[in-house]
C-alpha cells in the first residue's frame, strides 16, 4: 500500500515535470481529444439529459415536502445541477469509458512489452504515452463540463415546462435568481481538475500491469475505481473551497 | 447508422434472452445455498472500504450544498433532515450503483470473460455441468443480495459523513442534525431507496454477466467486453434511475391519493 502510494507520487512528479518539457505531440494530443470529446458526447448528453428530469422531480417532491408549493423548483434544480450533478455526472461517465479504456490501452501495452520497446529506444513511456493524454483528457473535461450543464439545465426547463408548468420565461427567471456565472466557471474548474486525475490514474494502473488478461483486466478495474472515488473526494474538496467564494 | 441501431437492438435483445436463461435455471435447477454465500462474501467485502469512503464524501457534500441553499431562508434547523432525504432517495443508490459498477461489474466480466476466452466455461459444459448453475448463477444473486449490505453501510457512512461536516462546517450540533431526520425521512423515501438500489442491482448483474459470458476473441475480446460493460451499466442506470423515479412518483400518488 505504502509502496504504490510513493510510487504513485514519483509518477505524478514526473508526469508533470515532464508536462512542461518539448517535443510536444500535438498531433496525438487532438487525436485524443477527439477520443475523449467527440465519442464521449453522445453517450454524456444522453445520461445527463435523463440525469435532469431526475432531478426536476425529486426537488419538486422534496419542495412539496418542506414549503407545500414547488415555486422554488426551477432555482434549486439549476443551482444542484450547475454546481454538482452536471459536471459529477458526465466526469464519472468519462472515467468508465475513457479512464478503463486506457487503462487497457497502456496496460495490453505493458503486457506486449512495447513499454519496454519504447524504453529500450530511448523514449520516455510518460512522455510519449501519458502527456497527450493528460492534456486532451484536461481540455476535454473542461469542454465537456460545459456541454453537460449546457444540456442539462435545458433538458431542466423542457421537463420543468411539461410536466410541472413552469414557461421557460419564468424557468430563467428562477435561474438567474438562484445562480450567476460564476458557478459556470467553477464547474468549467471542476471538470478539468476530474479530467486531469482520470488519465493519471489510469496510466498509472496500465504502466504497472502484471503480465496476462487477468492484469490487464484487474488493473482496467481498479482505475476505474480509484479514478471514480478519487472524483468524489474531490469534489468534497472543491465543494469546499469554492464554499468560501459564493 | 441503422447498422448500429440494429446492433444496439440485437444485444438488448441477446441479454433479455441470457436474463430469460438464468431465471429459468434459477427456478427449475437452482445452484446451492453455499455458493451464493461466498459470493455474496467476496462481492460484499471487496466492495465495503471503496463504498463507506464515497459514501461519507457524499453525505459531507450533500451537506455542504445544501448549507449554501438554505442557509439564505433561515431553515438550516432543517439540514440534517433534508440531506439525508436526498441521500437515502435518490444520491445513494445512484452513487452505490456506479462505484458497484465500476468495481464489481467489471471485476465479474473480466473474470467470466476470460474463463469463457480460455474455454474453461466449455470445459463446464464438458464435464456434464450446465455452466449458468455453476458459475453465472451464483455471481448473479451475489451481486443482487450483497448491494443491498452495500448500500446500508454507504446510507449510514453518508449520514455520518454530513453529521460530521454538519458539525465543522455550518454548526450544526449532531442532535440538531440527527432530529429532524424522522420527520422528513419516512418509509416511503426508505422504500423508494431500496427499490431504486434493487432495480439497478439487477440491472448491474445481467449486463455483465452477459458480456462476460458472451465475450469473444481473446484477450482483447476480454477488455472489449468490460470497457463495453462500464459504459453500459452507467447508461442503464441513469435511464432507469428515471424509469424508477417516475414509477414510484406515480405509485406513490396512487397510494396517497392526492393528485
């Protein structure tokens, strides 16, 4: 335990040491981002939208539980929403589909020595591996944070109007009173800080793979459960902070 | 796009009749009371320390948000039972759902996965037994009965978790916090919880079983199948957190008879 901790922090030291060294692989890095952006909205925006009729009508039912009326329906609901749901959500979604892929990606890899191939020619597997992820996994959360709460609070108003009766007039109305643009940007932070843990940890299960389908497979889980109680964490830890600037 | 329509339509409908296979052998051939135990043992304590973490993080965080809400209309006497309301209705199951997801889920079909890829499941078969009993069986009900001690241990983290941070961070004393649970929470929110977490065990145990159990192609079949099952678990479960919501709203409705 204690040995992959301190494994984990000279890894990350030296993931970002290298961060800010050249070559830098642009053209691998877009080609990432468009793994990570591109073929993830779909399946985002999809849960996300359902993720916001779920949340219109558990606060309609918690405000009809404490004031009786469900007047204060559209605030809140944009205020959970583009302080938590939107961007937690659509973060843990990224971490099944691109934090396993690339744990399994980097970890068959490792299992079919091209790691050491890569060593043995002198190049940096953290360079050339883990940074093009890193920077199109950071990019994309930010991007994707956006979109998620963007389709999100407008799946909020389109449910709030067909099934509770609220115009969309009085739907941004509410909203403006409860949030402000600040929280857009906070959630823009919060999902780059999950994007950037997501390949770290990821490519670091898949950089110490033991040899098989079953390391392959044993080191695809547990990033993605460290990556998703990682995000948790900090998301308390953020939560916490930004607590101070509202 | 109509080829991955049609896909999409052929493996709902490839698991609906692998679903079918595992009740009908559950009722007629049903494996034995043993094997379910040990499942449920290794599901439940691989599992326990990563969902007793989130969940004390989700009650912390329940709580922080819901301190910046209604502090503004001077309810925060409130807190403890609004919070706790949330997490037992809605933010439990769904987050105990996820991490079980990303843990067990994948776990089980890499493991079914690769017993299928290296034909240990044809040796099962060989040796005259039918492999559903002996192995899906077992991992199936596991999955089902051990989320349910998953989710009580998760529920009772988060209300620790949001007492504590009641305390630190808006000055809730913990009797204040733990009073005013009773009133709001009542068995209809508990019910609601634990159907939801029914519902998306369920669901969470025929997805990856059967793209364990179906995965082809050697060892990259294998990490297609649980990439494959990550992704689908997550998909299922916000669409049916919305299909139980709905259901037990109505349900409720019909019950309490108002409107």
């Amino acid at each position: 335990m204690t040995a992959t901790l301190s494994d984990f922090f000279v890894y990350s030291t030296r993931t970002f040491k290298a961060l800010f060294q050249p070559p830098f692989r642009s053209k691998d890095t877009f080609q990432q981002l468009e793994f990570v952006t591109w073929q993830s909205l779909p399946v985002i925006v999809f849960c996300v939208s359902f993720a916001a009729m779920v949340t219109i009508m558990e606060s309609s039912f918690h405000m009809k539980l404490m004031v009786q009326n469900d007047s204060l329906v559209p605030g809140f609901a944009s205020l959970l929403i583009l302080r938590e749901l939107g961007v937690v959500v659509s973060s843990l979604l990224l971490t099944s589909r691109v934090g396993a892929g690339l744990a399994a990606e980097v970890g068959s890899m490792q299992v079919t020595e091209q790691v050491d191939a890569l060593r043995m020619l002198g190049i940096d597997p953290i360079r050339f591996l883990v940074i093009p992820r890193l920077i199109a996994c950071t990019v994309g959360g930010v991007i994707l944070s956006l979109i998620a709460n963007l389709v999100c609070l407008y799946c909020a108003m389109l449910i709030s109007e067909l099934k509770l009766g609220y115009s969309s007039g009085s739907f941004l109305t509410g909203m403006r009173a409860f949030v402000s643009y600040k929280d857009l940007v906070f959630a823009m932070i919060k999902g780059g800080c999950f994007g950037t843990v997501i390949p770290i940890v990821s490519c670091f299960f898949g950089l110490r793979c033991e040899s098989g389908a079953e390391g392959v497979g044993k080191a695809t889980t547990n990033s993605v459960v460290v990556a998703s109680v990682a995000i948790i964490v900090m998301d308390f830890v953020l939560t916490y902070i930004f607590s101070h600037f509202y | 796009m109509p080829k991955l329509l049609i896909d999409v339509i052929d493996d709902v409908g490839n698991c609906l009749l692998f679903v079918r296979e595992v009740m009908f052998t559950a009722l007629t051939s049903p494996c034995s009371f043993a094997s379910i135990c040990e499942q449920i043992w290794t599901v439940t304590l691989q599992s326990l320390p990563t969902t007793a973490l989130a969940g004390f993080f989700v009650g912390a965080i329940m709580t922080v948000q819901f301190t910046l809400q209604i502090t503004t209309f001077g309810a925060l006497g409130y807190l403890g039972g609004l919070s706790t309301s949330g997490t037992v209705r809605e933010v439990g199951p769904l987050l105990i759902a996820f991490l079980l997801s990303g843990k067990v889920g994948a776990f089980t079909s890499a493991e079914l996965g690769t017993m299928q890829v290296t034909e240990q499941i044809d040796a099962i078969r060989c040796l005259g037994a039918n492999p559903i009993q002996e192995i899906i069986l077992p991992r199936y009900l596991g999955i089902i009965i051990s989320s349910f001690f998953l989710l009580a241990v998760g529920l009772v983290m988060s209300i620790f978790g949001g007492m504590l941070l009641g305390l630190v961070f808006s000055g809730i004393n913990p009797e204040e916090y733990v009073r005013h649970i009773p009133t709001i929470v009542n068995k209809f929110s508990v019910a609601n919880g634990m159907f939801k977490c029914l519902v998306f065990a369920f669901l969470l145990a025929s997805i990856c079983t059967y793209k364990g159990y179906s995965a082809r192609g050697g060892a990259k079949g294998v990490g297609r199948a649980v990439v494959s099952t990550a992704v689908l678990t997550m998909v299922g479960i916000v669409v049916f957190d919305w299909l139980t919501s709905l259901i037990t709203d109505t349900a409720m409705n019909v019950v309490l008879g108002n409107s």
